[in-house]
C-alpha cells in the first residue's frame, strides 16, 4: 500500500514481549490512520469498563498515510488511551519531527498494554520493540529525559517522554518530544499518566523507511496550487505564533477571564501576541519541513524572571495562566508554561483548575491553610508555586493533581457549578456562550471541552453568525467530521485549515489520491469521518456516556456574559436540548444519544 508502513506492532510492557500485525487495505480506507486507528484499536483492545490505570488500558501512538511526506506540517502523530481524566476515548496530537521518525519505522501504530515491574523505555526500529531498563530516567524532566535517552540511541532517534507529573499519575499529564528546541507536546487528558501507570517513561522511535507516494506529481501540483493561500493564511502564526488570537478574542467579548466571570479582560493587551513578541522575542522554531514555523523562543529580559529563556505560551495557555487568573504577568506565563513542559503537565487543564481554586477561595469552599501558600486573583508567585506542588502530588498539588472537577466535588455541594469543563475536561479559550457552534460542539465532543473536535476557526470568520443556535448542528456535525479526517491523516489543524480548507473539502481527496492511489471523493472522506466519530460514540457509550453527560458547564448554561461586545450570550438548558435533538437526527442516534444499528450498519461498524 502507498503511503502506509502497513504495520502495527503491539508491545506489552510487562513482558517485553511484542508481535506485529499487518494493516490491510480495506482497514486503511476505511479509517486512514491517526486518529481513525486509534478509535478502532481503542475499542477493539481495551475491555470496557477498566480503571484507565489498569495495565489492560491501552496507549496508541498512530501516524497517517500523510505523514513524512511533502505536505506542509505532515509531521503530526495522535496518541490515544482510555483518559484518567474523563474516563472516556481520548486522543491528542503532537509534532516535532518525532511523527516523521515513526513512520520510518515502518508501523503505522505502536500499542502499549501491560505494566512493567521497574521503569522502562520502549524503543521502535524497523525490527521491533525492545523494552529497555530505565530507572535512572525517573524523577527527571521531560526535556533530561529526552536529551538522556538521545545521547545512548543517539541523534537520530526521537523520543517522546513523560515528566515527574505523568510518573505521578497526575489525571492531566502530558508527554513531550524536542527537536531542535521545537517542543511536541501531546497535552490533554493525562495519556502520559497512562503511560506513567505501566511504567514507562517514554517511546523512542528511529527508523529509515520512506514513504512512497502514489502519484508525486499530483501532489507536487496540488501544493504548488495551495501555496499562496496557506502562506497568506499563516502570516499571522509565523509572525506571533498563536498569541495572536489574544487581541481580537478579546475585543469579540469571547475571552474568558476570572473563572469565566467575565469574558472581557482589561489587562489583554499585556498578554497579547504583539505586546509578548515585542519584548520577548528570542528566534523562531518550527516541526520537521513545515514553513510557517509558529513556534517561538522566548527570552524574559526585565524584572524577577529576568534570563529565563523558553517557548512561548501558546494562546490556550495565555488564557489558562492569564486572563482566568487574572494575571497581566506576561513573563509568569511564560514561566508556567516552562514548567508545564518540563514537569509533563497540561497547561490548560493546569490554569483552569487553579482558576476554580481562586474562585472557591474566594467564596470560603476552601480555606487558604488547606492551599498552604499565598494564592488568588493575579498572584503568579503562588501559581507558579502550586504547578510545580502539582507535578510532585506535593500538599494541596495532590488536589489540584485530579483536576477541577474531582477537586470541586471535594469542596463543596455546589462547587461543579463553577467548573469550566465538560465530560470533566477543563476547557480551552474558545468561548462555549459566545460562540453557539462551540455550545453544541463541546456538548457532543468525544473528548469534553475540547476544541479539536468542533473547531473555532471557521466561527471568527466575517459573516459567520455566532449568535444563533440556527445550523449550528449541523455546523457541528460536519466540523467534527473534518477534524476525524484532518487527525487520521495526520496533519496539523494550523496548515490544513489554511492550507487546504477548513472542512472536508476537494484537496483532502486529492491528497489522498495523490498519497494512496484510491479513487477517493470527498463524500468517502466524509464517511470517514463519520465513521471514526462514530467508533469513538461506541466506547463512550459502553463506558455509559448519554444524552445526560452531553451538557454544558453550569455558568455557560444559566448565567449570561455579563457584559461587553457578548453581553447576555448564553447556552440555556433549552435551547442545548434542540440543537442536541437536531445532532443526534443528523448522526441516526436515537434519542438518548446512541448511536442506532442501522447507522452503524450503513458506515460498515
Ligand atoms: S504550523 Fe506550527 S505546529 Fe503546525 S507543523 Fe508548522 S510549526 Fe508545527
């Protein structure tokens, strides 16, 4: 098959015993790879209803018949597992040019069951696994431990590895790989305390096969076509990177600040992309062979942080640390978010957590003893303070370490009502009240409080009504089919969406033919993506997830933005209710959300 290795390999970490399993075609058009992979070999693997901490979880890491080819940002891969936070499907992406690598190995997934009796490493070469000894990388950052790992398997190799937080099981760790300073980081749903749970450290892959493409001309003449557009298009993320979004979200009434008290925050401007890159901008970074380069280094040159250098915050993490905080601190954020990487944390997850804190302190839920350092509104010291206690499960890190949900029910009867999460995953800087495309979209997210499920992009556009709940299910269902499609091929959302449109559209199909060689239409595509959206309703639903759990945090759905440009914009119960009757027609899934035979008989499940 073009475009694929053609293999899986499946690694158990307790016995170091591995065996490889061939991908076939019919598998590989039905679902891609990526994303779509994952969800079958999720569902296919793991045994209903186990704790995600059981050695019989699995952790997918897939690549997509895109990925080490020409296409701008192909070095994408998607991890995948049962989540520690939300108990459900979960997958996130990442890149580097640790994707690349694995390709060249020539599998398309590795999955890892079991637990290892000591700490371990699993490494990935075209023979195989092995599972090596790795109890002198415990404890260490993930940066160490890939710099570490790197200097035994040598330069080639790219490894991806969990920090002291996923060693910990805490239910928000992430895992990351470094090239050449260009930080991959997989970030959301705690898959590294997954990883954590069985004892292993990290993945390392290395590996010299190409990829052959079907037709290189037609795609050569597709990118040559798409070129202008997706320079124009990622101006403004090469320039700034993502904090570029900080201005105008802002100035829409859409940014959330102070636990979502507000949606407006005064202070944007200091924590904007332009006002950063001014003053901190050190040098540029980008993922293998891709020509936007929206990573950026950051050198702190003032005040208390003064010559810490790191990556920049990126947008979600400005609104985590920031304006959810109440924190105009821009070099705070940059130090959290340093301390995020290095520790193996989600920044988003991490922010909005201590955001319900400064709110349940603030209202006497909890009593500053039981926090045991200065923290509230604005104060980056104890921020800082209490992302690193998290990490190490230290004092209250050992709360804050299950994520605001868990911490919520731990503190008061009403507390969930002010946690900004759904399906108990801390959500993003995408506004669920003013825009209606994201009320339904987090509402039905296979992840939660997601926003690469539904996507935002296409709801800031000019002539995109945000206001009305009208056609926002069906807006929904067809954004989730693209970001299905966009995560199995695997290629990133910032030069796909720009490069090559923001739905399932003409150029995906020729890109899969030009790759693959099938006679592939846009409408296969989008079955496809219905097809792994569907795969991923079925695990949830055997985990019990209902038209119950598709709801929205409390505050989006009962208290309106209080004021400015949003002003009165919320999600009420009601108006969810239609559009969720309105989704699930769309989808063929009966009432209570779940998917119907005939549906899945139709998309061959
Ligand atoms: S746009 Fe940014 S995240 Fe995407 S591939 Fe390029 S450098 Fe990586």
């Amino acid at each position: 098959m073009k475009g694929y290795g053609g293999r899986i390999l499946f690694v158990d970490a307790a016995s170091g015993r591995s065996r490889v399993e061939t991908v076939s075609e019919a598998m590989a058009r039905s679902l891609l790879g990526g994303n779509g992979f994952a969800a079958r070999l999720l569902l296919d693997h793991v045994p209903p209803g186990v704790d995600a901490y059981d050695p019989a979880n699995a952790v997918v890491f897939a690549v997509g018949p895109v990925t080490d080819t020409t296409v701008p940002g192909n070095s994408r891969a998607c991890v995948a597992a049962k989540s520690p936070l939300t108990g459900l499907f979960f997958d996130s992406t990442f890149g580097g040019r640790f994707p690349a690598t694995m390709k060249r190995t020539g599998f398309d997934a590795i999955v890892v069951t079991g637990r290892a009796a000591e700490p371990v490493y699993v490494k990935v070469t075209e023979a195989g696994a092995e599972v090596k000894p790795a109890r002198t990388l415990w404890g260490q950052t993930t940066r160490d431990t890939v710099t570490a790992i790197q200097g035994v398997e040598g330069a080639d190799a790219d490894v991806m590895a969990i920090g002291p937080a996923g060693e910990r099981l805490v239910r928000f760790a992430s895992m990351g790989t470094y090239w050449r300073n260009r930080e991959g980081f997989a970030g959301r749903g705690g898959l590294a305390a997954v990883l954590g749970s069985k004892n292993v450290k990290a993945v390392v892959v290395a590996g010299a096969r190409k990829t052959e493409l079907a037709d290189a001309a037609l795609l050569k003449k597709l990118l040559d076509e798409r070129r202008e557009p997706l320079t124009a298009g990622t101006k403004a993320l090469s320039t700034y990177g993502t904090p570029f979004l900080v201005k105008p979200i802002n100035t829409l009434g859409a940014l959330g600040a102070y636990n979502l008290r507000q949606e407006t925050y005064p202070e944007a401007p200091a924590i904007s992309g332009e006002e950063m890159h001014a003053h901190y901008h050190a040098r540029d970074t980008t993922c293998l062979k891709c020509p936007v380069a929206c990573g950026k280094q950051y050198e702190i040159r003032d005040g208390e942080l003064a010559g810490l250098k790191a990556k920049m915050p990126e947008y979600e993490t400005i609104f985590a640390f920031g304006s959810m905080l109440g924190n105009a601190h821009a070099g705070s954020l940059t130090r959290a978010n340093d301390l995020c990487d290095l520790l193996g944390l989600d920044t988003i997850t991490m922010g909005v957590t201590l955001a319900f804190a400064a709110e349940a302190l603030e209202r006497g839920w909890l009593a500053p003893a039981e926090v045991g350092v200065p923290f509230g509104w604005g104060d980056w010291q104890g921020m800082l303070k209490l992302v690193e206690m998290t990490a190490m499960r230290e004092g209250f890190g050992d709360r804050l370490a299950e994520g605001a949900w868990r911490l919520a029910e731990s503190v008061h009867p009403e507390a969930t009502r002010v946690v900004y999460a759904v399906k108990r995953l801390e959500m993003p800087a995408h506004s669920a009240r003013a825009l209606k495309g994201m009320s339904i979209g987090y509402a039905t997210a296979s992840r939660g409080g997601s926003h690469h499920d539904t996507r935002p992009t296409p709801q800031y556009a000019q002539g995109h009504d945000r206001r009305s709940p009208d056609g926002k299910p069906e807006f929904a269902v067809k954004s989730q089919h693209f970001t299905a499609v966009d995560d199995s091929l695997v290629l990133c959302r910032f030069t796909s969406e720009r490069g090559f449109g923001l739905y399932v559209e003409e150029p995906y199909a020729r890109m899969v033919r030009a790759v693959t060689g099938w006679d592939v239409t846009v409408e296969e595509l989008e079955r496809i993506g219905e097809r792994v959206i569907n795969l991923e309703r079925i695990f949830n639903v055997r985990e019990g997830v209902r038209r119950k759990d598709d709801v929205l945090p409390w505050r989006v759905m009962h208290e309106p933005i209080p004021d400015g440009p949003s002003a009165g914009m919320r999600c009420p119960p009601e108006e969810l209710s239609r559009m969720l009757d309105r989704y699930y027609d769309l989808r063929g899934w009966d009432a209570d959300g779940v998917p119907t035979r005939a549906r899945l008989g139709a998309l061959g499940i």
